[in-house]
C-alpha cells in the first residue's frame, strides 16, 4: 500500500515552480523540501502546507502503537 502523500506547490528562492511533499511514512510526518531546499510560500500556500501536516498528522494518529516524541 502507498504511503499517503500530498504536495504542496511553492516558489525557490529564485521565483522558480517548485513544490514540498509531505508524506507519512513509519508513523511519522516527513516533509521533503525542494531541490535546494528552500521554498518561498504566499500565504494561501503557506496554509495548504499547514492543512497538508494536520492531514498527515491525524493519519499518525490512527496507527495502533505509535510512539509519542
């Protein structure tokens, strides 16, 4: 089964389309920046990442027997 994933479209810092990945993978929340890890985010984008975590989040929640930290 495919580990949930969402993408969350942004800039680099040079004004380049780039995108951030969030993904769950072991009961944990990774977020994968852009080549270049940096992402410059609008405040619309800014709150689809924030919406991106919480739904990764509360999928963390589900699994039986995961480790708080």
């Amino acid at each position: 089964m495919t580990e949930p994933r969402w993408s969350v479209r942004c800039i680099d810092p040079f004004g380049r389309d780039r995108a951030l990945m969030v993904l769950v993978e072991n009961e944990r929340v990774v977020l994968v920046p852009p080549p270049g890890a940096a992402a410059v985010l609008s405040a619309q984008q800014a709150r689809g990442l924030g919406l991106a975590l919480d739904q990764a989040a509360v999928r963390t929640d589900h699994h039986p027997g995961r480790q708080a930290g």
